[in-house]
C-alpha cells in the first residue's frame, strides 16, 4: 500500500498506489473546490457543477456518450462534492487504465455545460435535495452544521439552496470552473495494478493542457462558543434524529490520533459503550454511533443516534452520561487494546480495494500536511495511551462547549436545555 507522488512543473500532483494482487484500477481526479469556497448567492455551485461535467464533452456531446463509454468497459463511475473537495472516478479492468485517464481527463478539461441539460438538471438536483429532506437521518447534519457554524460556508448545506439551484446560468458554471479548477488545486490519483512511472507520463500526456494559475483560498471557519447551544428541525416523524458533540481539531493535530481512539471507545463497534448503553441497555434506539469529522481548520466530536420519541429525554441523557464517564474515569488496559484494534483492523479492511486506496490518499493530499502509509497510522494509534485520551476528553468534553442538533417532533428548544450538561 505504498504510493508514488510526482508533482509536474505545472503544479499538478499524480498519486499512484500500485496494487499487485487486483485487476481492477481506479482514476480519481480530486479538485480543491467544494461549499467553503462558495459565497451564499452561489451556494451549492460546487456540487452543481459535478453533475453538469457529466452532460457532454467537446468530444462526447452528450451523457450518453460519456455513459455508453464507461459502460463498454464494465465500469463503476461516479462523482462527489464535500465543503472542501470535487471528485470524479472511474474504476474498471486494469487494461482500460489509459482509457479511464483519457475520459476523466476530458470530463475536466473540456465540458460544455449545455444549457438544455442545464435547465433539466436542475429539476434532478432539487428532488436530490428534497430526497434528503425526507431522510432525517440525513438532514440532521445539515441542522448539525447551521448550529455549529451559522452563516459562513462551512454552516451552509453542500447541495445548496431551491432558490440558488434555479437560478444558476451557464455563466456561473463557466466562470466557477475557470476560478478554481487549475492544476495547483488538482490531484489525480490512480490505484490498482499498475507502473507508477507508465501513469506519469499518460496523465502528463492527458492533462498537458489544464489551465494553470494559483489556487483559490477559502475563507477559514470562524468558530465561538461560550455556552450549550441547540437547534431543531420540526419534522413528523416516528423516531428523533440526533447529533449530540463538541468542537475538536483540525485533521493536523498532534490530538487527532488520541481523538479517534476516544471515538472508538465511545462508539466504535457493537461492542462499544454507546452501543452497549443505548442499544443493549436501554433498547432506545437501532443505531448510535460516534464520529470525527475533521477538515484543514476545523472538527468535531459527535455522537448521531435515532432514538424513540417517547423516550427522547433518556437518550439524551445516556448518551451524555457516556461522554461524562469517558472525561471522568481513565479507561483500563483491555478497553484500549479494543479500540485500538478496533479502529486498525476496520481501516486495513476498508483499503482492500482501488477505489477505497484512491480516496484514502486523495484526502489526505488534499487535507493534510503530509500524507501516511497505513502503516504510519497505524504506528500512531498504537502510540495512544489512557492519559492521551483522558487529557483530550477533558480538554473537549465541557458544559459550555456541547452541542445538540435535533430533527423531530419539536419546535422548542427549552424542554432539552436543562438536561444539556455533563
């Protein structure tokens, strides 16, 4: 699982991850170009303009012909936008690597935004938005967000707004892309069975044209808190959706490893205390889990249950009883060798494929100061001790800093502001 980076005089960095025992490769072309670097009246531009590089080319005219070639090779093909990110992949049988290379390579540097299929994208995305409007679920991280971050980028939902998605031009597609898709913002990486040196010169050959130029900065998340805060979304549904959490590190900090063994403790696995507590214990809820979420200037600590209704006040209360244990009382020997296990072994399986490598590499290029092995991560989270994480959690898990964001059958937040505390 070792990797080859060659970054070309134009600024453009190549990641190659060779992988002996596969037959399949991806080509991920990644784009340091996401919600933050949005403005509200162009919010969910980002993620807009991902779905219009699929409607045609100076070379394929139109989707189908973009899709039809893909499909001839038996590919998986897809794209996605974060606050800080656009990807587009292909992944199909290593002898159609150069092919992949030349389709991405096309979709980036030469779409025509057409306008008809401008106009009806615009009726897809909106259902796209309206699906997760009725996944709760789902909509609670937008809540989770707005709570957090309010009127800044990084508070705004990715996809954008009904108003922001009618109203975009083909103008706004072309000047976006001219801003920030530029060879110093982009990083194509390329997993599976293949020469690193033989990528190299094919996508030098493929990119030889992307338009050069200093990136983009983004504005950085601006961030205070001086109190519990909590908002909620009325919906009517038969379960409460939740997030309950801090504000923690950036992906960059010297924390981030005792961080997620924290985590891994609280909510990682079946066996884990959350699970145990809320699921085991309580039967309150089919799924509780905890997460780290963490960008270049900002992250979070949450735990993200769907709990019964009738009994949201006791959920509430065992998920913030877990958090006050974990701050309170060091974990023993035996718990952290779990964790630690826990979070290695999920991460070597999660990188058994092309595709999973690709994006495993492609964040880290594009969030981190420097990019590690699995090994080195490895190496990391086994350099974790109790007193790490009983520092992180005290320094993090305080009265004043929780957060609770709700979507359910509430439309006042003063019935959860009592109960609010560790």
């Amino acid at each position: 699982m070792n990797y080859k980076k060659k970054v070309l005089k134009n600024g453009l960095r190549i990641v190659v991850i060779p992988m002996k025992d596969t037959l399949s490769v991806t080509v991920m072309s990644l784009i340091e170009a996401g919600s933050k670097y949005e403005t509200k009246k162009i919010n969910g531009l980002s993620h807009f303009l991902e779905h219009m590089c699929f409607k045609g080319t100076k070379k394929r005219p139109t989707a189908m012909d973009i899709a039809k070639e893909f499909d001839a090779m038996g590919a998986q093909n897809n794209a996605f936008t974060s606050q800080e990110f656009t990807g587009y992949w292909a992944k199909a049988h290593s002898k159609h690597k150069e092919k992949m290379i030349e389709i991405i390579a096309d979709m980036y540097l030469n779409p025509t935004f057409p306008v008809d299929d401008l106009e009806r994208e615009k009726g897809v995305i909106i259902e796209e938005l309206n699906m997760y409007e009725d996944l709760p679920m789902r909509s609670v991280h937008d809540v989770w967000n707005e709570l957090l971050y309010g009127d800044q980028p990084a508070g705004w939902p990715i996809i954008g707004t009904i108003n922001n998605i009618r109203a975009f031009t083909r103008d706004h597609f072309v000047n976006y892309r001219k801003d920030l898709y530029k060879s110093e913002s982009t990083i194509i990486l390329v997993a599976g069975n293949v020469e690193a040196k033989d990528i190299f010169k094919k996508v030098q050959k493929y990119f030889e044209k992307i338009p050069t130029g200093k990136k983009k900065k983004k504005l950085k998340v601006k961030e205070k808190q001086t109190k519990p805060a909590i908002k909620i979304k009325y919906k009517d549904t038969d379960q409460t959706h939740l997030i309950i959490g801090v504000r923690a590190f950036d992906t960059n900090d010297k924390n981030t490893p005792a961080l997620k063994v924290l985590s891994a403790v609280l909510g990682g696995g079946m066996s884990s205390r959350l699970f145990q507590k809320m699921r085991d214990e309580l039967g309150i809820c089919y799924y509780v889990k905890s997460y780290v979420d963490q960008l270049t200037d900002h992250g979070v600590l949450m735990v993200t249950a769907g709990v019964d209704s009738k009994r949201v006040d006791e959920g509430i209360l065992g998920i913030l009883g877990e958090l006050k244990k974990i701050r309170d009382n060091k974990i023993n020997g035996a718990e952290l060798r779990k964790a630690k296990d826990f979070l290695i072994g999920n991460m070597y399986l999660g990188l058994e494929s092309s595709d999973s490598l690709t994006e495993f590499y492609g964040m880290q290029e594009i969030l981190s100061d420097k990019i590690q092995t699995p090994k080195d991560q490895e190496k990391e989270i086994e350099k974790v001790t109790s007193q790490d994480i009983a520092r992180v959690a005290k320094s993090l898990i305080k009265n004043d800093c929780l957060n609770m964001a709700i979507v359910g059958k509430y439309k006042d937040s003063k019935k959860f502001q009592k109960i609010l505390k560790v």
